[in-house]
C-alpha cells in the first residue's frame, strides 16, 4: 500500500463538505467586502519568495519546497498567498487600475514543517489583499473582513491582538533599543535566536521558546518608540474597530519582522487548538510592491488558515450541516421496476431535486440500509404491485411516515414536501 506524504490529508466526502462550508462562507464575506477573487499559480519562481517572504524568515529558511524543473529553473510551490498576488499585481499593471485592488483567494500553501495537529505540509488558506490605501480605515477593514468571517463560520473564544511595529524610520530606532536589550541578555537566548539578533531582532518577539519568551516579556516595547505619524495611524484604526464594535488588545508582541511590513498586524488566537493557536495573521506591507519591482503602492491583508478553523470548530463542537445529502433514494424490486425508477430519478433531477437509485440489485433491507448510510431524506419504493398500480411508495426517513403517490404526481409531492 502507498501512503499520502507525511503532513498532508486525503479530504474525503465525509470531511468534504465541511470544506465546502467554510469555503462559501469566505466567498460570502469577501464578496459583502467587495473582494473579487484572484487565483495564481501553485508554484513560482523561488525568486519571488525569496523577495516576496524575505530572506531572514522560517519560511524562506527552513520551510520551502524548491526544486529544480527540467528546464534547471529553481521554481517554489508556494508557501503562502501574498508573495504571489503582488508578482501578479506588478506583472499585470495592476497599479493602473482603479484603486484600492480588493483580493481574495483561496489556495492550497506548502511548508516544510513538522506535522501535528494544526500543523500540515500541504494545507489551505484563506486571505485578502488590499492595495493603493495608505488610510487606516482600511485596515480596520481588513481586520473586520477576518472577523466577519470567523463570526459567520461559528468561531467563538478567539482573540483579537493587534500591534504597530512602526515604518521604516521610527523602527530603526526601535530596533536599535531591542537589540541593545537583547544583547545584554544574549546568553539565554536560544541558538536560533542568537543568529536572528544581527539579521531580524524584531523575530525574536515571535520566537516560541519558553527562555527566550520570558526575556522578551521584559523587552522594550515597540508601541512606545514609533512615530507620531505611526501613533495616529494606529489610533485611527482603534477609532474604526471601536464604530465597528470588533474587541481587541493590544499585544507588543505580534510582530512581522520583515523590512516591508509596516505599521498596523494582528493575529486571532484560540485558547482551544493547542499550541497552534493562531487561527488568522495579518498586517500592513507599504514596501512589499516595491520590493517586488513594481510602482510603490501600499498594502494589507491576512491568511486565514482553513485546517485550524475546521479543527477549531470540531473542538467548539460546532455542527456543520452536510448540504450534499441526496434527497431522493429509490429501491426498484427488479429490473422493470429499475427502469421506471430511473425515469423518475431523471425527472427528479431534471427539476432540481438530487436523487438516485439502487445499482446494486440489492434487496429491500439493505436498500434502506444503504438509503440511511448516505442520509437520504426520502426512500421510494417501487415494487410489482407498485409498478402495476402506476404508483411509489414513499417514506420520509426523519419521521418514518409513508405516502402513496402516482408516477405523475411524485415530482410535485417531491417539491411540496
Ligand atoms: P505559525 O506561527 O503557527 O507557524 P505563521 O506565522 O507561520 O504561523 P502565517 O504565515 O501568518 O503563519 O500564515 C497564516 C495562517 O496560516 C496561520 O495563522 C495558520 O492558521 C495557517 N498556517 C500557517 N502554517 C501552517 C501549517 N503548516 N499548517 C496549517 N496551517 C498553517
Ligand atoms: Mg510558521
């Protein structure tokens, strides 16, 4: 027998469905947002993560899936949504269109991680995209977008924290204060670490070991070393969530250590998924399109992931309704019988009812057997006596009442019903 690569999942019809579900609920959101969707390719040149991600992250470092194809290109399967969207925003001149451009997406993501629970190596995002704004009434939007979503999903007890980690002026100074702190106490920290203070201090906020926590607990804090233009900008966006009503707190720590993140990020965390708590990350990134070769245009957008929103609402024991059941199931006691059942399907069908019928000439029993299994809400039986007599025995599974009915009037009792 093979097996599915370590760290990814069948979704099978059992699961599907719930997929199904959290997928239409971000197409709704997005769309009452006025996002279109945007789909780009599953893989890119690595240059574009490289640039797009940065290099001095886990994800370019630790976490890609590169290779080389047969024309000897290095190509990535994309390990995130945003990188790829800004190469398509810059390719496709989209700075010249009207603005802000208002993404969504729904992707497939692949790291090269340790798999556990909320943790896989093939797994699904869902995100938004909002370019041309520098306003923070659009960050507001985007964090209100995230919120809307996870309420319509049925997502309780998650978190709100934002931060600003400033603009590229105001954060030098920071960074400065933070490295000198962290250096001070640079034997405690842990090797990653350590190689993460010359290249990206600001990760070390981020790092999720218990040593290094406690150090940065005690770490100057970002908030009051940005600028008052970034103080406003970060009082505005609280001025939007408050209208909103969206709750939130403020946490120093939530960053995105990256040169072209900017100003306003925030996270939802669960209490109830473990240690993979972060359902949904986002933030600013005034530099990205630039870094990316295109017309300087700012940015902001977040990721949901889709596997810890479905193992979140499992844990809440929230009830996600299967949709897909087949209304009608028919149980033809012979060949004849068969024949007309499958007239009756096909009109059934026809008129937008789903419906099957028996293909495995098995008897009554197991035809109710099967019936129940795949959820069906009516059992039509059609025996000799009802073929002769032009009729269908019907039952309602819920309640277990039966109905007699013509051949020409079952569609329409169908409907009614
Ligand atoms: P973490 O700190 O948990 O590794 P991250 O900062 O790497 O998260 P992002 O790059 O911000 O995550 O991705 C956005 C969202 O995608 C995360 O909040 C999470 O819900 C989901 N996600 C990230 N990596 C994985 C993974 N390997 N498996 C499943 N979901 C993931
Ligand atoms: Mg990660």
């Amino acid at each position: 027998m093979i097996n599915v690569p370590k760290g990814t999942k069948d979704i099978l019809p059992q699961d599907s469905f719930k997929w199904q579900f959290v997928e239409q609920k971000a197409r709704e959101t997005a769309k009452l947002f006025g996002a279109s969707e945007i789909r780009t390719p599953t893989f890119e040149h690595t240059e574009v993560f490289l640039r797009g991600v940065g290099e001095t992250t886990d994800i370019v470092n630790k976490e890609m899936y590169t290779f080389l194809d047969k024309g000897g290109r290095s190509i990535t399967l994309k390990p995130e949504g945003t990188a790829g969207i800004a190469r398509a925003f810059v390719e496709n001149g989209l700075s010249n269109s009207a603005l802000p451009a208002k993404f969504f997406y729904l992707t497939p993501c692949f790291r090269y991680e340790r798999p556990q629970a909320g943790r896989l190596r093939e797994f699904h995002q869902f995100g938004v995209e909002f370019l041309g704004s520098h306003s923070a009434d659009i960050d507001a939007e985007t964090i209100l977008l995230a919120k809307t979503f996870l309420d319509k999903v049925g997502i309780k007890g998650v978190t709100l924290y934002i931060n600003s980690i400033g603009c590229k002026v105001c954060r030098k100074n920071y960074e400065d204060a933070l490295k000198k702190y962290l250096l001070d106490n640079y034997d405690n920290l842990c090797p990653l670490c350590r190689d993460r203070l010359e290249k990206n201090p600001l990760r070390i906020l981020d790092c999720k070991n218990d040593e290094c926590k406690k150090i940065t607990d005690g770490a100057p804090k970002i908030i009051d070393y940005i600028c008052d233009d970034c103080s406003n900008h970060l009082d505005k966006v609280k001025t939007y969530l408050d209208i909103a009503g969206v709750e939130y707190k403020i946490n120093p720590n939530i960053v995105r250590g990256l040169d072209y993140y900017t100003r306003t990020v925030f996270e939802f965390v669960s209490e109830n998924i473990g240690a993979q708590g972060t359902v949904c990350g986002g933030g600013r990134y005034d530099g990205l399109i630039a870094q990316l070769g295109g017309t300087d245009t700012p940015g902001i957008g977040f990721a949901v992931g889709i596997e810890r929103i479905l193992l979140l609402l499992e844990n809440t024991g929230v009830q996600i309704e299967n949709t897909n059941k087949v209304k009608v199931y028919f149980a033809p006691m012979g060949e004849k019988e068969s024949e007309k059942a499958f007239e009756l399907v096909n009109e059934l069908r026809a008129n937008g009812i789903s419906a099957d019928f028996d293909h495995m000439g098995r008897g009554i029993k197991s035809q109710f057997k099967y019936a129940d299994k795949i959820g069906a809400e009516f059992v039509a039986v059609i025996g000799s006596n009802e073929l002769s007599l032009g009729e269908v025995k019907v039952k309602k599974m819920i309640d277990g009442s039966e109905n007699t009915v013509k051949f020409t009037d079952f569609c329409d009792f169908i409907k009614k019903a």
